[in-house]
C-alpha cells in the first residue's frame, strides 16, 4: 500500500512531465507565426474565397456557393510558377475569374479564344461555323431579346450594352461573326439569359484574368430571382422544426463539389 507522501511524489512527478511537454511561450509563438504566415501565403498566391452573389452562372454555380480560387493556375508562367503549382494556358470552356470595373470580380465561362470567330443563332453559340456543345448552358424562362439571343447584330436594341462596346463589336464583325482579337476573350454566364457578359461590354483581356474557380467548400441557402416558384417563407422559422431549418440552411450537398 503506498504512502501519502509516494503518492504526492508521482502526482509533482506527473505534473513536471506534463510540464516538460507544454510548448514554452516562445515556441508557441513561433507556432502561431507560422500558422498565420502559411494561411496568409496561401490566401494571397494560391487560393482566396468567393461569394457568389448573382443567379448569372446557375446551375454551375448558385447564389450562395462559396468558392475557394486556385490563383495560380492562369498565373504568369515563370520557372518559380510552374514549379510551385501546375500552369497552363485559359482554354475554351473554362470558368474564370476576372478583374471588371463593376463588380470588381466577376466569374464567367470561356466560350471565344482569340481568333475564333464567333455568332450565337437563336441562342446557340457557334465557333468558325460549328455549334459549340454546351452541356452546361441553362436557358432559364426571358422575354425574348434579338441582342441576346442572334449575336453579333447591327442593331443597337439593349440598353445594357456598353455604346463604345458597340462600335467597336461593328469593326469586328466579318462574314456575320466576330472575330476575336488577339489576347482577348469571349465569355458568357452559363445562365444565358439572366447573364450580363461580353455580349454587352466585350472581351476580357488576358491580363485581367486571375483564377479559376477550384470547389464549393460551402453553400448558403439562397433562392435566385430566376426561380419560378418563390412562395413566401417564414425568415425566422418559428413554425418549423429545427431539424427542418437546420436542413434548410445550406445545400449540405454541395460542400466540397469541384468546379468545371
């Protein structure tokens, strides 16, 4: 049988190790430090969050996904780059993201590379004389639009089209197709008519390109002017169960889908 004072022996015993085992403050410091500067790298030169706030790329991606950015794939390809993380060149059918005076950043889809030429008829893209497949295109209920839906036209008809835009698309029409300049791009929203996009203000340069969208890490519930059916809903849920708001806060299903 042990002692009082063997056990207050192993008790100081153990303490000392546990003791022993703790960082010291320095060292949690430093821990901190480089915790914080791995996250901040990471923000800054590799990846960065996203909102989507518009209904424009549904059913890609909906009002209220939450994106993760990969900021150096369309990054300027340099030895330190390409060894760092995979480059490549911006590709038809790619989602990017990109510098545009208003949102800042918007997120389109690549549909035009530089020498395509390009016309939508009813609106189907088509590229030097061939329907582009568009599995991801969703032609949601519009009025109809001439401007939106046979591109490009002679017609001034949309006042959501940016004039110096549209004197500059006259010069670059031949044959009824637009041909795109060198280092330029034609995107669209995969919502083709609920999407402001290089139909009304024209290419995207290289230069501005920054990102591609990479996955969804979360997904808020939240419905888009689009839907047809938006039957008014009780916002602080007093006459549900939580299981039923819990459910219905996020679209559970989405976290950690990949983009493309």
């Amino acid at each position: 049988m042990t002692t009082l004072t063997e056990r207050t022996g192993s008790t100081v015993a153990a303490i000392r190790r546990i003791r022993l085992e703790l960082p010291t403050m320095p060292e949690a410091l430093a821990s901190l430090l480089r915790t914080v500067v791995v996250a901040l790298f990471v923000l800054t030169f590799v990846m960065q969050p996203f909102l989507i706030p518009s209904e424009s790329m549904e059913h890609t991606l909906l009002v209220g996904d939450f994106l993760l950015f990969n900021k150096q794939i369309f990054a300027p390809s340099n030895a330190l780059s390409r060894w760092l993380m995979p480059y490549r060149q911006v590709e038809r059918g790619d989602i990017i993201v990109f510098h545009h005076p208003g949102p800042p950043l918007l997120v389109k889809r690549v549909v035009g590379v530089p020498g395509d030429h390009l016309r939508i008829e009813d609106g189907r893209v088509i590229i030097n004389d061939r329907p582009l497949d568009e599995p991801y295109a969703s032609f949601e209920p519009a009025p109809p639009n001439s401007f939106r839906d046979d591109f490009p036209t002679k017609i001034y008809t949309d006042p959501d089209v940016d004039p110096v835009w549209w004197r500059m698309m006259q010069k670059l029409t031949h044959n009824g197709g637009l041909v795109i300049s060198k280092g330029e791009y034609f995107v669209l929203g995969d919502n083709r008519n609920h999407s402001l996009d290089s139909r009304y203000w024209g290419f995207v340069p290289r230069q501005a390109i920054v990102a591609r969208p990479l996955i969804i890490y979360f997904s808020l519930y939240r419905r888009s002017t689009t839907d047809i059916n938006q039957a008014a809903d009780d916002r602080l849920g007093h006459e549900r169960e939580f299981s039923a708001r819990f459910k219905d806060f996020a679209r559970w299903k989405r976290i950690f889908r990949i983009v493309h």
